[in-house]
C-alpha cells in the first residue's frame, strides 16, 4: 500500500476527493460499516480512511453517523387549486420558487412536487410559501423517509 498516495488532496473533483466521494456512498447506505472494511474496497489504509471521515466530519459533508448529507429533509406535497385558477401558471410558480420536480397531476390534488431542503425549518417555510400563493386551497406534504434501493 506504500506506493498508493493517500494524500487527501488528490483526485479531486470539486470540495471532496473521489475517494471521499466513495468512502460518504458506503457510509450512506450502511453508516456502521467498519473503517477497516471501507479502506480494502477503496484500496487505502484503514488510518487514511479515519483521517479522511475525520475531514469529512470537521466541513460538514458527515454530520452525524446518522449520516445527514445536505438536501435531507425532501417531501413529496400535493397542492390543491382553487377550481378556475390555473394550476399551470402555480406549478410555474412553485418551480420558479425552488421545487426539484412539479408535475401537474389528476386526482385529489392538481400539483405534485419534490421539495429538497437541508431542513425541516427550511422544508415547512417552502410548504408557507405554496400556501400563501393565490388560488392554492390547500397542501398536503409527505416526508421521504428513505429511497428504495
């Protein structure tokens, strides 16, 4: 392992290395997985891999062994329309205010959206923000508690 360079600084690709980019995809789908088990995949030392979530830990990317990374309080909210108010010009809206996804939908309600927020806070001000637009009678939000695999 000598003749690898486990120096953090390189393989970059923006803020975060690829080995980085590796090492947050395993912990992401099993944050207990053991720092040893993640240097054999990645091919670095097990002292690399430590020194590296270590790095990790102190910018940000891992919050906690939870592992919060960025945009995870996403929801999925259905927005009723007023009968008359265009509901193309409300989904416009919403995605010019931030939404991921808007799809105009048939059904109970007439818009669906994604929301990606790094907060509930942040999640239930964009809910505020739907409300408060013209023509909009209502919302209902529900949180993504995980992605199926």
């Amino acid at each position: 392992m000598a003749s690898r360079s486990e120096n953090p600084g390189t393989e970059k690709t923006g803020n975060k290395s690829s080995r980085d980019d590796e090492i947050v995809r395993m912990l992401s789908k099993n944050s207990r997985t053991s720092f040893m088990k993640i240097a054999e995949q990645i091919g670095v030392s097990e002292g690399a891999v430590r020194s590296r979530v270590r790095n990790l830990l102190k910018r940000g990317v891992i919050k906690r062994f939870t592992l919060e990374l960025g945009h995870k309080a996403n929801a999925l909210i259905l927005v009723s329309v007023r009968t008359g108010v265009s509901s193309e010009k409300i989904a416009a809206r919403i995605k010019h205010m931030g939404a991921s996804c808007v799809f105009e939908v048939a059904g109970k309600s007439d818009i669906m959206c994604l929301v990606d927020a790094p907060s509930l806070d942040e999640t239930n001000s964009f809910i505020d923000r739907i409300r408060s637009i013209e023509g909009v009678i209502s919302t209902e939000t529900m949180p993504i508690l995980k992605e199926a695999t």
